[in-house]
C-alpha cells in the first residue's frame, strides 16, 4: 500500500474518532483548529446549525511580527478568537483539535483562549 494514502487512512480515523465525541451547539461551539506551515485558524462552529460564530487567522492579526515565533503567533490567534467570542456572547466550547498533537501552536492557542476568558 502507499504510504502516503495509509498515512490518510490513519488521520481520517483518528479525526472521526475525535469529532465523534464532540458536537457544537449554539451554547457550546467546537473549537476547530486548522495548522498548516505557513499559518494557524481556528473557528467556532454551530454543528446543529452548521454556522460559523466566530473565526480567526494568523493572517489577519494586525500585530504579527514577521519575525515572530509560529507558537507566539499561535497564542495571539486564541486571544483574537476568544475576544471575537466573548463579544458575541460565547462562553463556553469545546476543542477539535484534529489529527494534531495537543502541543506546540495547538496547545499555545487553546491556552491563550482560556486565558482570555473562553472556558475550553
């Protein structure tokens, strides 16, 4: 078998397995992570409505150094989101963290949004 078509079997499996135990609604959205290389998102999803309550990006923040760290920019992103949320009224959500590791960008930006008032 090619190994890159096993290597996506396995990370289908295990983001199926993930988004199976979690499910956004209005009053709990899911926290989706998307990391790439060359940047960092993340958005709050309705899954019951399929919305999208609030987004961000690591290309969008306005105070991104070129020069930064990709786990500074990554801690920036979750404060964006998590102000972007507490305006609209989200209090609480849970993290889809993916296939990734929760280490790295993906643990500085949920620690980040935790830490600007986003209950995770």
């Amino acid at each position: 078998m090619n190994p890159r078509k096993e290597l996506n079997q396995v990370r289908t499996r295990r983001v199926n397995r993930v988004r199976g135990h979690i499910v956004g609604t209005a009053l709990r959205p899911r926290l989706a992570i998307f990391r790439s290389n060359r940047g960092l998102e993340a958005q709050l999803i309705d899954d019951q409505t399929g919305r999208t309550l609030a987004a961000a990006s690591s290309r969008n923040l306005p105070d991104k150094k070129s020069k930064s760290a990709k786990v500074s920019i990554a801690a920036l992103v979750g404060q964006d989101l998590a102000a972007k949320a507490v305006a609209a009224g989200i209090v609480k959500a849970a993290v889809d963290r993916r296939w990734y590791k929760y280490h790295g960008r993906v643990k500085a930006l949920v620690e980040a949004a935790r830490q600007s008032g986003l209950q995770l």
